[in-house]
C-alpha cells in the first residue's frame, strides 16, 4: 500500500526534515521525492510505502494537516487507491 503526500507553501528551513521525521515516526517509508522551489514558494510531492505503519491512515492525515498549521503550510495525505481513481481516464 502506498500513500502520496504534497506539502505546498512559503519556503522555510527544515520542511522536508520536518515531514520525513513524522513519516519515520509512524513507520511510514518514504519511497520517491519530487521537491522543487518556485520563487519563494516551496512544492513537494512525496510517494511513501505504508504497508508497515504502526498509527491508522485517518489518524497519520490528521498529524500530517497539524503539522502542515505548525509549519504554515498546505500538507495533503492520499491513500494511493483514491489517487489512482481520481486520475483514471
């Protein structure tokens, strides 16, 4: 199972440190990054494995969206079946 999470807002230090820790907190593994900077605004889209993590999905969305108040910023966690669905022709 996988899980695609973008994270959009002012760029700061120490934002994908701050997201990759929480992801390792909850067991979750990162497996691909995409980051880039446009201007001043800071743009990621994360693909993670959770086929091992120790939290449930809904509660994992839930502290990633507080994470993303803490750090001002718009963090989106997606379970892969429901991105897979959206973008399906």
């Amino acid at each position: 199972m996988r899980a695609v999470i973008t994270v959009v807002g002012k760029d700061t230090v120490g934002i994908l440190a701050r997201v990759s820790s929480l992801c390792a907190k909850f067991n979750v593994n990162i497996s691909d990054v995409s980051q880039t900077i446009l201007q001043d605004m800071f743009c990621m889209i994360m693909l993670c494995d959770i086929s091992k993590i120790n939290i449930d999905f809904n509660d994992f969305v839930d502290n990633m969206q507080e994470l993303g108040k803490t750090l001002n910023m718009s963090i989106h966690v997606m379970h892969e079946d429901i991105f897979n669905s959206m973008h399906r022709i």
